[in-house]
C-alpha cells in the first residue's frame, strides 16, 4: 500500500532498517515527523525522472543545493565525492538487466550517504535494489547505512561477473570451434560485438574500481571497521574482471586476425594459381592465334594431318613449360 502511495510523489520505496537485517516499509508522509533510533537507518529509493523527486530533494531532503544538483546531473559517471559532515556522494553504474536492454549499457545509481541515512536515484530499474529489498523481508539484508552501500557494491559487481564470464565463454567457443576445424570461419559480428562490448563495460568499471579502492582508504566514523575489508576485496574483484575483459578482446582481435591472414593466405594462393594457368595458356592462345590468322603461308594450312601437328607443338609448348616451372619451383 505504501509502495503505491509513494510512487506516485517518485519514490520506488522507503524503508526503515531495523538494525537486525529486517526493515519495515515508511510512507512518504511519514518522513518529515521519523525519528530514528540509534541502531536504525532509512533508505529512501527515489525515481529520478520523477518531477516530485526533484521538488523533494531541493525542499525537503535537507540536503545542499551543490549535492542535489550533482544527484539529478543528466550524465554521470563513476565517483566519489566526500562532503562535510562525514556525509558522501557515490555515483555507481550496475548491468542494465532491463527486458530489451543492452547489459552493456549500465544502469546509473546515485547515493547520497551519512550515518543513518541513505538516499539513493535511479532512471531505470535495477535489479541489484530488489534483491536488496528481498533480503530485507527476509531479515537478513543490511543492518546499517554503511552495510547498505557494501550490500549495494556487491550486488552491482556480482552482475559484472556474470556478464565477463558470458563473454570470456563466447571466446572459448569461438577458439575451440577454429582449434577443431581450421576451415571454421569464426563469426566476425559476434567477435566484433564481443569487444564493443568489453570496451563499453571498461568505461564505466575501470572508475569504479577507484571508488572502491578510495572507500577502503576513507575512514568515516559510521562505517564499520570490517567494511575497508570488502570494499578491497570488490576493488580487487573489479581488477580481476577487467583484466579478464581485457584479455578476451584481444583473444577475440586475434581471432579476427588469423581470419584475416587466412582469407589473405587462400586469396594468395588462388591468385598464384590463376598466374601459372595465365602463363602456361598465354603462350598456346600466341600460337593457337598465330596459326589462325587468315594470310597466306601459314603452315600445314593444306596438308591433311594440319590440325595434328599444330595440336602437337601447342602440347609439346605446354610440357615444356610444365618442367621449366617445375625446375623454376613455381609448383
């Protein structure tokens, strides 16, 4: 009921976190007048092509005019930016799972963070937020604004896994299926697809592999002392995974390439081919043409074996050049 309520003021959900792995459901109203525990935190989700959701983050969200600009940018790419207080902004991008969407195309998160609060924008749907609510109504989501953005972090880098390893296995059998047939064409658009791909996913991911390294250096006072810890095991996952993605675009260029040398090689071979055939019927058509030309002279023109003889010396011209070339290494 809530959720409905929300969203027609931009807000996907507002949740208040229990401190235990539960958090129960807020209702926009209900913001203004929330107090909040020592050991609960809020998290509100905002659509942020919402007009309400601007009006609220300039009016009501007692946040900075400076923060709630860079919140409701139209681009944005991975950051960090830490503002007084101990209060951060955390711009992240997860893979857009979206029905129809290119996975490549990254879906763009914006944090606003502080001890006991988090308020996070989307434009489109990301599935890393629902999988966070579930663990909430399970009881055994984030306990904390701090572990909110862990959870958020990891939920955003284990997508990125799935989609490196659906591209590294496409290299695989490409590789194996050239490796089984050398005949085998491998597909050039699933190659070339495969590194447009890559490269669009390092755009985003090499940044963020910074934030993450920069979030287990800064030690703000909400954040627990195990948190550095696994945003260093995410900044070292990221690292992995570009230097996976890396790999399989080169692996996926030198598929291209040895295709390449063998379309070369093939059309090298048929043109060397097609010279020798040149070169030995370039002569006989010089005799054959000779002996037709139509003047007085030419010999055996009256002789009843005519077509014998000229048909031997054209055969005994194509031997001869048959073991010229073949002492020449020709063929």
């Amino acid at each position: 009921m809530f959720e409905q309520d929300n969203a027609q003021w931009g807000l996907v959900h507002a949740l208040l976190l229990d401190g235990n792995g539960g958090g129960r459901a807020v209702a926009r109203t209900e913001l203004s007048d929330l107090q909040l525990q020592p050991e609960q935190s809020l998290w509100l989700h905002w659509d942020r092509s919402h007009p309400q959701t601007r009006t609220w983050l300039l009016r009501d969200s007692g946040l900075s005019e400076f923060a709630c600009e860079l919140l409701l940018e139209e681009n944005t790419r991975p950051r960090l930016l830490p503002l007084a207080n101990e209060q951060l902004l955390l711009f992240l991008r997860g893979v857009n799972l979206n029905p129809g969407a290119e996975p490549e195309d990254m879906v763009s998160v914006r944090i606003f963070a502080q001890a006991q609060r988090v308020i996070s924008l989307r434009l489109r749907p990301l599935r890393a937020s629902d999988e966070i609510l579930q663990q909430l109504a399970e009881g055994r989501g984030p306990k904390t604004a701090s572990e909110l953005l862990v959870v958020m972090g990891e939920l955003l880098t284990e997508k990125v896994q799935a989609l490196v390893t659906e591209l590294t296995e496409e290299v695989d059998l490409e590789e194996e299926q050239v490796e089984a047939d050398d005949r085998h064409a491998p597909a050039q658009g699933s190659l070339q697809l495969i590194r447009r791909r890559a490269a669009a996913l390092r755009r985003f991911l090499a940044p963020q592999r910074d934030i993450y390294a920069q979030l287990s250096r800064h030690k703000w006072s909400w954040f627990a002392e195990r948190d550095a810890d696994y945003w260093n095991e995410l900044n070292n996952s990221l690292i992995r995974y570009l230097e996976e993605l890396e790999l399989a675009r080169e692996r996926a260029a030198l598929l291209l390439e040895s295709e390449d040398r063998k379309r070369d090689e093939r059309m090298n071979r048929t043109m060397y081919r097609l010279g020798i055939i040149t070169c030995i019927f370039l002569p006989m058509s010089f005799v054959t043409g000779l002996l037709g030309i139509n003047v007085g002279g030419i010999p055996w023109s009256q002789s009843p074996n005519g077509f014998i003889f000229a048909s031997l010396v054209v055969l005994a011209l194509a031997l001869g050049q048959w073991w010229l070339f073949r002492r020449l290494r020709w063929v």
